[in-house]
C-alpha cells in the first residue's frame, strides 16, 4: 500500500513540474523567436544602409563587411553564440593561450558531443533534457573555434576556411559529433523501440485524458523488456526506427553539404572582388530581395539549424514524431528548395556576365 502510495505521489510531481518546464520552455522559446525577429530587423536594416552608402561612393572595389556565410548564418549562432563568443575571447583573450589553437576547441566540443550521445541514450527525459544543453555547449564551442581562428590569422571577415586543414578537421568533428544525437537515440530505441500513436497509448495505459496525460510519467511505468507484462502495447519495430534514423542522418548531412555548396557559390559571385565583374553590380545583386530571402531561408535549412529544432524536440519528448516529420517533409523541401537556389545561382551568372 506504501509502495503504491509512493508511486501515485510521484507521478503526480512528475506531471506537475513537467507541465511547469514545458510551460517554462515555451515562454522561453517565444521570447527568442521575438528576439531573433527584432535581430533580423536590425539586420537587415543595417545591410540597407550599407547598400546605399557603398552604391554612392566612387570605389572601383567595394565588399559587403557582412559576409554571405554571416548572411546564412542560423539565427541562435549569429545573435547569441557568436556575439558572446567574440566577447570571452577579448575579455579572456583565449586566442592568445599559447597552447590553445582552433583544432585543439574543435576537438573539446567534439569530445563533449560524444558525451551527449550518452546523455541522449537514457530512458529519462530530465537526463536527455541536460543533454540538449550540453550539446548546446557543443554549438558555443564550435563558434568559438571560428572565432580564435580569425583572431589568430588577423582576419576580420566572417568566412569559412575552405581547404586549409582547420577546415576539414572542423568539418568532420561537426558531422560526426552531431550523428551522437542518433546514436544516443539508436541505442534508446533498441532497448525500447517508439510506440505506435504514442500519446493516445499512454492515456490509455494510465487510464486518463489526452490533457492529462504525461508521457515522462507513464513511461516509468512501461518497461523496455518486450516480454513484460506490458508487452501488449504495440510498438514500432528496430529496423523501422534504424531505417528512420538512419534517413533522418543521411538528411542532416546533405543539408550541411548543400549549406556549404551555396555558401561558396554566393561568395565567389558576389562576396569577393572580381577583376571580370562590375563590383556595383555584385553589390546590387548581394542586396536584391530574392537573394536577401533565399539567404535568409538558409538560415532555417542549415544543419545546424535543424539540429536545433532536433534538439527542441528531444526537450519536450517529440523526436519520435519530428524525425517521422521530417521523413516525409525533408526530401521535396530540399529538392524545391535547393532547386530554386540553383536556378537564382544561374540567373545571377548570367546577369553577371551579361553586365561585364
């Protein structure tokens, strides 16, 4: 009777403060999104200005101090990480630690994305929710690298180092750090693979309304072994939830690839100085509404950017249901997507071209 006193009171904690963190992280997340929406503004006001500004002056060579990467940048990297990462390295000075280098930052936040795999592969949310935020550390770190690399160089232009060593070094440990995020969950979901209708089960096991519901609670009460007495509840297969995982990672990985692609394609028009281009002409073009905007949706196509929402997902208890999502919405959106950043690539070239 203790025993199952004990039980009730602690599902009943559970949902309470669970319902308070979800409530919490709302709030949370539609205050950035008002913050990123103020930020862009500011932005983009400031590229205007600049546009006018340069377009009057009489220099034969005129480039942009806002880099296309910076451009295509995901709004938490550019407004939150990158900012503060500038401020610890001159409050600091990091980058002039004699043993410190942009390889040696690279490999702490990949050491750190191999303990999120950890955190990620655990049956408790409240673990996979500290998860989110040390992986979040992981995102701090790898802005931090780019940023000691600049200093260290004397280059004040916000550009990727394509080629050099740093590159490809950083490039792998951001693509093999960020699978962590499946293993962790490919492990989670070999001991106990998702539910099919996930939330209507639940209630149904707990014998409650879908608003009363919460999943963290029930799930204590579900074990992992299939041969237990709740083995009844019908569930997804392994190899479904691999094949899901497993596509869900192929994607991640395109997403970074074609991210890249763009960004150096843009810059080698329109963000360097060209012997063979009218430089108002690439200014003017930098500063069209068209390139403004598929910029800018780059900024929510990006890896990162999707890894952030994966990780939003984990906080509230959703991944299964994103990366079902995703399956579904991820291959048309980035054939559309990228083909008309393919198509506005070609008619800026042409037009360039045409213009000489």
């Amino acid at each position: 009777m203790c025993l199952r006193v004990d039980m009730v009171y602690g599902s009943i904690v559970r949902r309470v403060t669970g319902k308070n963190v979800n409530t919490l992280a709302c709030y949370g997340l539609f205050a950035f999104a008002v913050y990123f929406l103020w930020c862009d503004i500011t932005f983009f006001s400031q590229l205007a200005a600049e546009r006018t500004e340069l377009l009057a002056s009489n220099k034969t060579k005129i480039v942009s101090k806002y880099s296309v990467k910076l451009r295509m940048l995901p709004p938490l990297d550019q407004y939150v990480y990158l900012p503060l990462c500038n401020w610890f390295n001159s409050e600091f000075a990091i980058s002039e630690i004699s043993w410190i280098s942009p390889n040696v930052v690279t490999l702490m936040h990949f050491t750190v994305a191999v303990v999120c795999g950890r955190f990620f592969s655990s049956s408790t949310l409240l673990v996979r929710r500290v998860g989110c935020f040390l992986f979040e550390f992981r995102s701090f770190l790898d802005i931090l690298d780019g940023v000691i690399y600049r200093t260290q160089r004397g280059s004040t232009t916000f550009v990727s180092g394509w080629g050099s060593m740093g590159y490809w070094i950083d490039g792998m440990a951001d693509v093999f750090g960020s699978l962590f995020i499946m293993l962790g969950t490919l492990y989670r979901y070999n001991k106990c693979p998702p539910l099919k209708n996930h939330a209507s089960k639940i209630n149904k096991y707990n014998g409650t309304s879908k608003d009363d519901s919460d999943t963290e609670a029930a799930t204590n009460f579900l074990s992992a072994d299939p041969g237990s007495e709740n083995s009844s509840l019908e569930r997804h297969t392994k190899s479904y939830a691999f094949k899901i995982c497993l596509y869900v990672t192929l994607m991640v990985v395109v997403r970074s690839r074609m991210w890249d692609h763009f960004q150096q394609v843009y810059r080698g028009l329109l963000g360097v100085p060209r012997n063979d281009i009218s430089a108002h002409k690439q200014l003017e073009i930098l500063n069209y509404p068209s390139t403004w905007l598929l910029m800018w949706l780059w900024r929510f196509h990006c890896a990162d950017q999707f890894l952030t929402l994966s990780l939003i997902s984990i906080f509230f208890d959703k991944l299964w249901h994103w990366m079902r999502f995703s399956v579904y919405a991820a291959v048309p959106n980035l054939l559309i997507f990228g083909g008309i950043c393919q198509l506005h690539v070609m008619y800026v070239q042409s037009f360039l071209s045409a213009s000489v």
